[in-house]
C-alpha cells in the first residue's frame, strides 16, 4: 500500500543517502513511518503473545486447530518491517499452540504478503529471510476488494496502510462540483465539500475494507491493525498531515507561477490520503458487525533517537512518501525542483513544527472475527 | 523456472524483434518454446477435461469437496501462457462439478504461480488477466524443494520446466573430478563420467521434485505435467539439444582463442539441463511412488506455421533461453559477440537441422497423488 517502493542501492542492500526512506509510507513524518514502524512493531510485539493467547479462537476448543495456519500482511511494502511483523504473529502462534499443550501439533505457517500490483515484489522476494519458518506468497492488488479466497485467513496484520484512500474522490477533481478542491492538493484548511467528499470515500473504503476481510477471515481469527490517524474530537480539517501537505500545495503554486507546471495539472492533483479517529476506526468495525473490537489503543509518540527531524529528514521523509505520486501525476522532471523548493520552506520554519506539532498519532486495534 | 524472463518493450505489451522469445525457456529451439507452447496448452485442454472428469478425485465421494480449490503453476514464467494453462485448468474442474450435480457448491480457485525468486513477478502481476475469476498468488522459489504447506494443493501444473536442473553437477566443475567438463559447456559427446554426472544430477533433481509434490498435493490430486524430453532408446550424449549447445561451446572456444573469454570462464560454464525420455520420467514416478501415471503421451511434433526457423530465429531462440546464464557467467559485455558468431554458425549449416533434426520431442503426463 506504499506509494514508493523502489528503495536505492538494493544490490548492496544499504539505502541511499538521498532517498534514505523511499519505501516508508507515513504521509510526512519520517519519524512515524519506517523507523517509528520499527519501533511500533516492536512494542507491538508484547501485545502480540497476549492477544493471540487470549482471543485467537480457530477450531482449538473442538480440538481441531488447522494444520496450516495463513497469514495475511495487507499493504506491505518491500520489507523488512512486515517480516519482522510476520516473526512476531508466528512466535505468538507457536507460544499459543504451546500453552494448550498442542505440542504434537505443530502447524505449518503460510504467510501473504499483499501489497498494489504496483509495488516491488522482484525486490521482496529477493529480501524474503532465507531461514524463514513459513511458506512465502505475494498477493497482488488493493485490499479495498478481495483478494484472498473465503474464511482462507487466520490472522491478518496491517501496518501504516489503511489510512491510503483506495483513490482520490471523484468530486474534488469535478470542475462542476461544490467539492472541487481547486488551489489545494488536500482536504486540510478547505472547504466542508471537499472535506465531505474526503470523508465519504474513507467511508466507503473502510466499508469495502471491512466487507472484503469479514469473508476472507474465519471465525474467530484476528485481526491487527496499525493506524496512522488523528486524535479523537479533532476536526479532519485540521487533520494530520495538513502543513506539510499544505507546504507540497504552496511549493507546487510557486511553480504554477513560475510556469514549471501547468495550472491544470496542479488543481487535478490532490493526496489521497485520510487519517481517522479512532472514534470514528470504532464506528467503521461496529457499522461492519462482522468483527468485535477486543483492543483499541493509541501508541506511544516515538522520537528517533530522541532527537527532532532536520529540515532535510523531513524532506526526505515527504519525498519518500509522495515523491512517486507526483511523479506519476506531473512527469519526473519537476520532482527535484519540488523538493528543493519544499526543503526552503521547511527550513524557514523550524523542522520539528511540521514533524512533532501536529494532531497526528498512530494507534493499534485487535479485531476478532465473530 | 525460465532462465530469461524480462520482456523487451513490457510498456507497450509488444515483443521487440531482436528478443521475439526473450521469456521463452526451451533449450534451443524456437519452435518447442513460447510458440509451440501455446500450442501444446492448446492442444492439453481437451485432454484436461477428460482427465479431471475422470481421475480427480478430492472429496467428491464422501460429498466434501473443498471449497477453495488450490492450483500452482510451476516455472510459470511471466504468461500469458501460464494463463491459458490455468483457464483451462478451472474449466476442466468447474465442469467436473456440474458433471457431478454439485451445482449448489462453486469453489473458490486460489492460483500459486511459482518462479525462481528471480523470475520477473512484478511483470507477471501486471499482466495478470484483469477479468481473472481466481485469488492470484506469487510463489518464489525453486521446485525441487518444499514451496507449499502440506496437502494445500489440489492441482499442479508445469510446463516446460522440468528439464532445468537445480543446479550444475558440481563434478563437472571439479578440476580434479574425472568429471571435469573442460573444454565442452554441456554433457553432449562428452565423457561418460560428465553424462554419469549429469544423470545423477538429474535423479536427485526428480527424487526432490517428487518427495516435495507428494507433500504438497492432496491424495486425488493431479499433477499434469509438460516436458520436454527425447525419444525413448537415445543415449544422453545424442540427447536434445546437443548440435544448438555443441554450437555455443564452439563459439565459446573461438572466443577464447581471440581472448575474449578466458579459458578458465569457459571451462567452468556448464549449461543446466537435461531431456529425460518418457521412460526415465515414468521409472522416477516409480521410484518416489507417492504418484500413480495415468498417461504418459508424446506429443506430435509442433511446426510453426507450417515452416522451418530461420537462422535468425533459431539464434533468436536460443539466446532468449541461455543469455542470461551467459550474461550472468561471462558478464553482458560478450553477450552480442557471442551471438552474432553463433548466428554465422547456423546460417554455415541448414538452420532447420539445428532446429528439427534432433531426437527430442515433448510428452505429457499426468500423476494422481495415491
């Protein structure tokens, strides 16, 4: 579910300098996706043992636990946090298994690793640890729709994905509509329509998101996901992101002005992105029904090496997050001028304001299939 | 299981003409490749039904069939033959169901298309049938290990791949192995220690496909299988192949002659493949002994419209399936070098006795899993 993929220097498996998070995902805090991602799948690591331990329910009271155990890690990137992620669910799987004294029964570990069609599986095969416990596939295509066969999963992980809309609403790129988002590139500091429309296709995509893993997922199996969302009773509009996004729709403006893109092509450019409550995460599961919330839980703010972002991290940090979809939308050759401009104005305010000041959290959720 | 898989000018969906076969996998020959490959899945479809109808046997009696039915594609390549082969695959077993009456139950079909890790999957998910009514999975790694857990695997298919080896006999590259291949790049008029030594290569090779497929494939399952083999009665030294490898050998040596290659490269470049005969496939099935042959059948010799190849075609061919063995051992640089020689090679001599004048031929079989 990552919009940038292609990490540099793969042969030599170190990342570049230039591009030192390119297959991160947070919206534009370098701090909350890869190495916040790191530290959020090591904390969730605790809960983990303890959730599977008590609310896993797959056929262990009619003594009947599955002989292959299938796991699903929607929007996973190239890796490596989704096999550290994978590791974990497997150790907590064994721990359980254990416990119960199933110790005759030792299932076999299926794992699939989903991600858009889009994204490097060449390089997350290749990367794939060698001495791995499971049974490896990759799963093409968007996880607003089904992509997995019926009651064919176990547990299913996702980690800083769903809060990538499956697209841009359609209204806010209508000429003719209230909603057309024109002069902005996201829903922060606009007009209720365009916030409106925003909010209705999370709705609608959570809604398919729901529909879609309440017929992949048997009863009784779980279901972690790992938010990047916005603190209850916060306005959307005020939503996360919006400076650093708005400084991507500022810098863009510049460049109308200047003539390096087209008027046209920036006002049909918007983010699509939305960062729920976890409120309104709660209201999306009970309006499904087919899952119960057993854990809802907002996560400890993480600083990196407890030190605010530079101008240039938190640079680097947008780029890597939305530096392919600008290249898709307005051609490669004005990226670099982007980011040049975006680090200017980043460096005219302090950094850490963009990074740290906003409304922004990430929580965790343990859903159950009942 | 193809050694070359990247398709020139994958954008605009075209082959380009200098790599007509670039994802093509026979070992020289143009014709039994990408070309009468679609011809012979072609031709397997109407067998598919009549084998499913008949032999399939997972369930249907003690009226449990399952309901997500498992298919793996083994050394698929990038398609769209893979494609077709699976379409007729769901065919054949969605008309076994209405055959049976079981119009109430529909599966599910989940497909796994397997590949060497360094198999393109990117492009294969890409073009991936969009209107496809199965779950689509990609499975890296090689077949003559365990790729899938156990009994999840209700129909294999594979074609054209088995005639890869796992690897090189590592006596041919042995300096002080009486089996050291010097001076040749395949086992073809070679010592009768190399043939030993390819031979035995090829006997743990099956007995690994083998004891992993009878894991992995549930009892009634089938397996149907393509391979391009030779004729019973031929000795290994005149096996498939030979003149087109014999060829690259000899320009291999011109080149080290000139100094373009070095010596010590070309004696450690050894081409991994071996054609079994029909015989040599039915006496390994016996030997693992988890599979019952229903039909072993040799397939008639496919012409591509009615035509002999062109020298161009044949070079074509065979540098579409060894140039990137080629590319990986000696490096890109000889990689046009070594072809336009072998292109003067085949044009000296008739192309077609390079490309038909051979004892090899391809035969299909089909395996129950006891």
């Amino acid at each position: 579910m990552r919009l940038e993929r292609k990490m540099e220097a793969k042969e030599s498996g170190k990342l570049s300098e230039a591009y030192p998070m390119k297959s991160g995902d947070g919206p534009y805090s370098y701090a909350k996706t890869s190495v916040s991602q790191k530290v959020v799948i090591d904390f969730t690591k605790q809960l983990m043992n303890k959730e599977v331990g008590e609310k896993l329910d797959i056929g262990f009271s009619s003594s009947s636990p599955p002989e292959v155990f299938s796991i699903a890690d929607l929007g996973c990137s190239v890796g490596p946090n989704t096999f550290s992620a994978v590791e974990n669910i497997i150790e907590a799987v064994e721990l359980k298994f254990e416990t119960l004294g199933l110790t005759s029964i030792k299932p076999e570990f299926q794992v699939f690793f989903n991600d858009h069609t889009s994204n490097d599986f060449n390089m997350l095969f290749k990367s794939l640890p060698p001495n791995r416990r499971y049974y490896a596939a990759g799963v093409p295509g968007s996880f607003y729709g089904r992509i997995f066969p019926e009651a064919s999963l176990h547990f299913v992980h996702s980690s800083f994905a769903v809060h990538w809309l499956s697209q841009v609403p359609e209204e806010v790129m209508d000429k003719s509509s209230p909603a057309w988002n024109k002069g902005r590139v996201y829903f922060s500091n606009s007009r209720d329509e365009v916030i409106k429309a925003y909010k209705d296709q999370h709705q609608n995509d959570m809604e398919a998101f729901f529909k879609a893993r309440a017929e992949e997922v048997v009863c009784g199996g779980l279901m972690i996901l790992i938010i990047l969302g916005i603190a209850d009773g916060i306005h959307p509009s005020e939503s996360g992101g919006h400076r650093g996004f708005d400084l991507i729709g500022s810098c863009l403006m510049d460049m109308v002005e200047k003539g390096t893109v087209s008027e046209e092509k920036f006002d049909s450019f918007n983010i699509p992105t939305y960062l729920m409550s976890p409120h309104e995460f709660e209201e999306a599961v009970k309006r499904n029904g087919s899952f119960t919330a057993e854990r809802i839980q907002v996560l400890p703010h993480v600083k990196v090496n407890g030190a605010s972002l530079t101008a240039q991290q938190v640079t680097n940090c947008v780029r890597s997050t939305l530096g392919e979809l600008i290249k898709q939308h307005f051609g490669e050759e004005i990226v670099d001028e982007l980011f040049d401009l975006y680090l200017k104005k980043v460096e005219e305010v302090h950094p850490s304001s963009i990074a740290e000041a906003d409304k922004t959290l990430s929580f965790l959720a343990v859903l159950k299939r009942n």
